[in-house]
C-alpha cells in the first residue's frame, strides 16, 4: 500500500517518564486502555526536527526542503490484539503543519512557538503553547548524542516506547478525511520505517510543564532519555476495526 505521506525528520530526543497507570488512565479514552512496562505506563515527550514532508513516496530535494521543530506527548495503549501509541498532544511550529495534521489525520496537533537549534553536536529545542486552561506547556532542553549506535532490544524499554509504528484513535473523534463513523471503534493508523537508530543521550530537560498542561501528575522518577540522528517513514492510509 503507498504512503499519504513521506516524513524525515533528525535530531529526536526521546523522554520517558514512567507514572501509575491510574494516573494516565483519565486521559485515553474508551475503549482504548493503557499499556504498561515492568507494571508502570510510560508518557514520552520526542522532540525533534521534521526536515520535510511530501505527498507520497516522494523526497523533497534538500534546497527546496523547509524544516520545523515538533514535541509529541504520547502515551502506551491497547486495544484487543492492537498495541500502538495514543497521542495527548503534538506541538508543530508549522501553522500550516498542525492544520493539515489535525484534520487529515484527527490528531491533536497545535501550533507552538517551536524552535530547534545547533551549536556542533549540541541540540537546544524549545516549545511554548497556550493551552486552553490558559497557561503554558512548555518544554526546554539542551541534548547532544554520547555513545556508540545501537537498534533496541526485543521486550526491551526501547523496544516498547519506541519501536511503535501504530497510533490509536477512538473513531468517534475521527475528522470526516478518515474512516471513522461515530462507532465505538479504534481509527489505527500505520507507519512504514526501519528500526531506529539509537545512542545514549547527555541531555538536560531544562523547564517542563508539558504533563503538568496535560493534567498528569509531577513523575516521581527522572526520564530515560535516548537519542536518535533521524528518521525517513511512509504515512499509510489509517483503518477502522471494530
């Protein structure tokens, strides 16, 4: 099956807070349910920069290419036999990005005051968004890869917070561009990539109020953070199960 879109994107730090299911489980709506690692659901921030995006299978050359910092706040789900990630929020400094975004494929993105720079090997990401409670979801950071390469582990913690590549959406929140109808189902949708290329990170989360604009509780534990150079994924055409 072709690709709606081909996405590449570099320079992705990967933060995990691990919080009580119980905790994460007011925010995923029926009938999905929340996954859990080692008994403890995992909400990741990815910041990262989305090099280019075209329709299709196609590349955008890289002098016509017009890049955009992007924070996703996702979390773990189930749903029968499905497994995939729910998102709670995607941050795109593109207002054009989060517009197409939202109604093509019913996520929820937002524009932000999103901005990625590089100094060497040293990334500096910030994010700020007005959220509706009318304060502010910000999230600060300053990373730089430190280590050598490596693909994740089966039943590893990469494994199950990164090595994803399906999203889940009830389809009763389903934009009219998708094949959803109301019902009680699940919208899923699909993503073509290789495994990510990962290495450890030095990295220092500098302000984070992204759970906290979510309403989730403050972690009581620091993130694992991991680093990837890149990305090149297809997009599929998202399905209705029942």
């Amino acid at each position: 099956m072709p690709p709606l879109l081909t996405v590449t994107g570099r320079d992705v730090l990967f933060a995990h807070w691990p919080l009580d299911p119980a905790a994460v489980e007011p925010l995923v709506p029926d009938p999905l349910s929340v996954a859990a690692y080692d008994g403890r659901a995992r909400v990741s921030a990815l910041a990262l920069e989305n090099v280019a995006v075209a329709p299709g299978a196609l590349s955008v050359p890289r002098g016509l290419r017009r890049g955009f910092a992007q924070l996703n706040l996702r979390t773990y789900v189930e749903h029968g036999d499905e497994s995939g990630v729910y998102f709670l929020s995607l941050d795109s400094g593109s207002r054009l990005g989060a517009a197409v975004g939202q109604r093509a494929f019913g996520l929820p993105f937002r524009p932000a005051q999103a901005r990625i720079r590089r100094a060497g090997d040293t990334v500096r990401f910030t994010s700020r968004r007005r959220t509706d409670a009318g304060d502010a979801a910000v999230f600060a950071a300053r990373y730089r890869p430190d280590g050598e390469a490596y693909a994740a582990e089966p039943d590893s913690i990469e494994a199950f917070c990164i090595e994803r590549v399906r999203y889940l959406l009830p389809a009763r929140e389903a934009t009219a561009a998708l094949p959803g109808d109301g019902s009680d189902g699940v919208v899923v949708g699909r993503i073509e990539r290789d495994p990510w290329e990962l290495r450890p990170v030095d990295a220092t989360v500098r302000t984070n109020t992204l759970l906290a604009a979510a309403g989730l509780p403050e972690p009581d534990a620091a993130p694992e953070l991991r680093y990837s150079p890149g990305f090149r994924m297809g997009v599929l055409p998202p399905e209705t199960r029942d």
